[in-house]
C-alpha cells in the first residue's frame, strides 16, 4: 500500500545517520541554529530512550512513532532534521519509505568515521560517563547505507561547517520553514 505524498515541494527532508559519537546531533543542532525557526528536529534516542524508554531493537514502537512524527512536522510545514544511528536493519525500511513519499528536497547522510575516532570524540560528551567503549563497539555498524539515491558518505575530513554547508547547500536551504517565527 503506498501512502500519500508528505510535506511539499517547499519541504526540506535531511537524514542524518551514523555510528555513536560521529558528529549527528552537532550538525542537527548546527542546522537548526542557521536557519532558524521552522526546522523540526527529531532525535531517534530522544523518542527512544526518552520519551518511550525502549532498548533499540528491531520492531518496537519508536520506529513507527519517528514516521509519523517526520510525516506530520512535512505535512505542517517544517523542514525536518531526521538524526540518529538508525541502524539499517532496525529502521531501513521506515527511512526508505519517507524518503519515497517526501514531495520536497530530500537529503540522506551517513557519517563513516573509524571506531577510534568515535571513541575519541565520545570521550568528550557527559554521555562517556554512562556509554562505554564496549558498548559502543557492539552498536558499530561500518558503511551501514540505506542504497537511497542520492545518499552520501560524510569522512573524518569533514568538519562540523564545512558538513552542515554541504547539506544546505546540497538542499538549497536557505531559511526555516513555514513555522519561522517565535510563538509569541
């Protein structure tokens, strides 16, 4: 069954992937900060781990959860900043389809960094605390592609600017969507 199209030809789609500690949410945020209202963030381990309290596992309700909210954020109005690891197998399926139905520019980015630098970068966030090195060695996925066309792999080389000047660039996004001033 195919579901209508979401969002519109305005719309901005971007899916942000990557292992733990690879730079995903720093360039979510980094995106919102520059564009301002109307860019709608939706953080897989915030629906996950927060809101619903789920361990990731295949087939439990924050994936569909994630999909409604994305298609109802497009359907508003807002650009959508779509982050998190989002392993292929778990999600793959949710993230081809929004990816398919999204009238607007639609962008996929897969941040492959080496483990060491994960781990490296990992060591700097308040998170270290509670998430070890092991853990994140069992959650490494390396070069875990959704085949979407278009998909492109952000490297080690890739500073937090210059990646968030690719993705605006590559989206030809230029300010927040229809909901783009402060709620009074």
């Amino acid at each position: 069954m195919r579901v209508a199209q979401i969002g519109d030809g305005t719309t901005r789609l971007v899916v942000v992937r990557g292992n733990s500690g690879s730079g995903k949410s720093s360039t979510a945020q980094e995106i919102r900060r520059r564009l301002g209202y109307g860019v709608a963030w939706v953080e897989q381990d915030y629906v996950r781990r927060t809101l619903l309290r789920e361990h990731d596992k295949f087939g439990q309700p924050n994936v569909g959860l994630i999909d409604l909210t994305v298609r109802y954020a497009l359907d508003h109005g807002y650009h959508v900043v779509l982050e998190g690891i989002l392993n292929n197998r778990t999600y793959g399926e949710m993230l081809r389809r929004l990816v398919a139905d999204h009238a607007g520019v639609t962008g996929a980015y897969y941040f492959q960094l080496p483990f060491d630098e994960t781990i490296r970068r990992h060591s700097t966030r308040e998170l270290s605390k509670v998430v070890t090195a092991e853990q994140m060695r069992d959650w490494y996925r390396d070069i875990d592609l959704l085949g979407v066309s278009g998909e492109q792999v952000i490297g080690i080389d890739s500073t937090l600017d210059q990646t968030v000047d690719r993705i605006l660039t590559d989206l030809d996004w230029t300010s927040g969507g229809a909901i783009n001033e402060p709620i009074q």
